[in-house]
C-alpha cells in the first residue's frame, strides 16, 4: 500500500514543486493566463473523456451523496465562518491598532470554496485506485463527475461569481449567465452524448494523454501561486477549512453512509472522495472571479498535508 501511495503523490510532489521553484521568474499575467486557459479549455476536455467512460448504471444513490456532502460541506463552511466572526468581533485588544479586521467578502467567497471542492477527479481517483477493488471504480467516477458538474462548475462558480471582486455589480442574471456559460457542463454534456461514437484509436490516446497534460498543469499553478504567496496572514483561516474538509466532513459521511447499509470497500470510496484535498480548480476559479489566492493556496497546502494524517484513520475505521 505504501508503494501504491508514493506512486500516486510522486506527480503531485513533482510538479507543484516545479511550479513554486519557477515562481519567482514567472509574471503574474502568466498565471492569470494559465488559470483561463485551464478554465476555458483544459478542465473542459477533461471532463469531456471523463463523461464519454462514464456508467450510469448505478442509479441515483451516488449522485445523491456527492449532492449532499456538497450541502453539508456549505451548510458548515458558512456555520463556522459566522461563530469564527462572532469570536473576533467580540475579541478585545489593549491596543486599537492591534485589533483584527474581519476578512473581506472575497475571503467569505474563497473559505467556502476551500471547504467544499475537493480534488476528486485526480488525487480521489488515484486514491481508489490504489486502496481499493477495481469493482468499486464505477462508484469514484460517479462521485467524481457529480462533484465536478454540480459542485465545481454548478455551485462553486455561483459562489465564486457572488463573492468575486469584480468591478460590475451582481445581480441574479449575473450568476445565472456565468452558469449556463460555463464551458464544463456543455462538454460533459457532449461527451455522454457521444459515448456511443466510436473514434479511431489514435483519437482516444491523443485524449486520454491530453487529460494528463490538463492534470499537471494544474498542479503547476498550484505550485506557482503557493510561490507568490506574500505571505501567511491566511493560515489561521485555511488551517480551519482545512481541518472541516479533510477530517470532519469525511468522518460524518462514513458515519451517516453507515447508517444506509453501506459498509467495507463501497463505504471506504465515498469516505475517500468527500476527504480529498481542496481541489486545483479553486485556483481556477479564483483566477477568473478575483477571489482570495492565499487563502485558497494554504488551504490546498494544508489539506494535501492532513490527507497525510487522516488516511490511516480512514483505513483503519471504514476499510
């Protein structure tokens, strides 16, 4: 198990450490540029070859539980934001210079995200792969999908639009446009659709290699902006969605799914999948909505750190 593990944190080691080594020779419009063209065009085709192998097979129950652990991700993420505020507000200091400011919309919009996206399609597949039986392969995939169109495409890019700074003011059309205009939906449509076409081998490895291209990518913009950090003036705040996504959320999931009759390899999956780190598309998102990078950054750092920590338990209470 442990060879299984180094193999799959061996590209994520490798590149995000390219990324933050590089960092310094890289301008920010580079980044800025990188994140759109992730977001226009790479995560797009991913999802694309991830829909087209897609089994549909397994009923509603599935999507239910992405579904839900998305709404239970928010439900807390916003509970904990409130009591945090609360706590600093009502916080005294003998100097007024030293009192804490409470952190802007933008952060609100980036502390959630952080909390409920997780890096389902790469590190919770990968994750699968390796700990447990190839029939429990369908269950990951459906949860990774779900998670990808409904949570990262579908609420993430609501939320990001609402807390975004952006210079235009928002209204509900504003998130309802930047919705139905985002380019992931419309390709993971197009590849169930098109999963009866049969393209030439050539097609298929060109695409699948691609997704690759997509998936380092990625994880060099994760290095990049962990370089051009300023600073660490966000590390309080994602090391608590930090400890909410890696520790709390996936140990209510294997407690509430246990409750359903789920148990063994099938249990396991769905405590993985909601554990994952905070996904690379929060970077994305962030880069096109102007959200709180730091934030969204340590949170990526911490949580690729506690999945490190809460796997054993993992294995040892839900396996």
């Amino acid at each position: 198990m442990i060879e299984n593990l180094i193999h799959a944190y061996t590209p994520l080691i490798t590149w995000i450490g390219l990324g933050f080594l590089i960092s310094r020779f890289i301008p920010d419009s580079s980044l800025k540029l990188l994140g759109q063209t992730l977001y226009w065009v790479g995560v797009p085709l991913q999802l694309l070859v991830l829909a087209r192998h897609t089994n549909l097979s397994h009923g509603e129950f599935i999507p239910g539980i992405a579904v839900g652990v998305l709404l239970l991700s928010l439900v807390l993420a916003v509970l904990i934001w409130w009591v945090w505020q609360w706590w600093i507000s009502t916080k005294q200091e003998p100097e007024p210079s030293e009192k804490f400011s409470p952190p802007g919309r933008s952060s609100l919009g980036s502390f959630i995200l952080a909390t409920i996206l997780g890096n389902t399609g790469f590190v919770g597949l990968t994750l699968t792969q390796a700990l447990t039986t190839p029939e429990n392969n369908d269950w990951a995939v459906l949860f990774s999908v779900t998670n990808n169109v409904v949570g990262t495409y579908g609420i993430a890019v609501l939320i990001a639009s609402y807390f975004g700074d952006r210079e235009t003011k928002n209204h509900w059309w504003t998130q309802l446009w930047d919705l139905l205009t985002v380019p992931s939906l419309w390709t993971f449509v197009i590849g169930l659709n098109t999963q009866f076409v049969k393209l030439p081998e050539a097609v298929e490895f060109g695409l699948d290699q691609a997704v690759w291209v997509v998936i380092a990518c990625a994880l060099l913009l994760v290095g990049l902006r962990l370089g051009k950090m300023s600073g660490w003036q966000s590390l309080k705040t994602a090391a608590i969605a930090s400890i909410l996504k890696v520790l709390i959320i996936p140990a209510l999931v294997g407690l509430g799914v246990t409750n359903f009759g789920v148990t063994g390899g099938e249990r396991l999956v769905l405590v993985l999948m909601s554990g994952t780190p905070t996904g690379l598309s929060v970077l994305i998102l962030a880069e096109v909505y102007e959200l709180d990078r730091n934030l969204l950054a340590s949170s990526i750092a911490l949580t690729f750190v506690g999945l490190f920590l809460a796997l054993p338990l993992w294995l040892a209470w839900f396996s």
